[in-house]
C-alpha cells in the first residue's frame, strides 16, 4: 500500500499502546497537561488540554519541556 499524504508518518502509524501507559493528564497551575513519565523524578510535557488559548503561549508550558514530579497536581 502506498500512501500520498502530507501527514506525518508518526500519525498515521501509531506507536504500541505500552507507550501510553506511562502518560497522564496533570493540572499545574490550573492548566491541564497530558504529561509522558520520563523518569521517577520528572515528567515531560507531550500537549496542553486547556481551553484557554493564552495557556498556549506560555513559555512555562511548551510541548517536550520537563517539569518536576509533583504527586499532589494529579
């Protein structure tokens, strides 16, 4: 099968589902975000789930930051 697109490869054929077990989504300073646990001590941030578009613009919260592990933002 030959596909003619402009999608991205990674869209279309998707990881294994093992590889969403590790993420979650957080609330950090009101905003929520669908983390991926990279380690025991911090969190790498893969999407912002908020509404708001002026979370979106906040250099604190860019897809593929790290952020510290924080339990009780859950």
């Amino acid at each position: 099968m030959i596909l003619y697109t402009t999608v991205p490869q990674d869209l279309i054929f998707q990881e294994d589902a093992d590889c969403y077990q590790k993420q979650r989504v957080v609330q950090l300073n009101g905003v929520s975000l669908l983390v991926n646990g990279t380690g025991e001590n911090d969190w790498t941030i893969v999407r912002v789930l908020s509404t708001n578009p002026n979370h979106y613009l906040l250099e604190s919260f860019v897809p593929g930051q790290k952020i510290p592990y924080i339990s009780d933002c859950l």
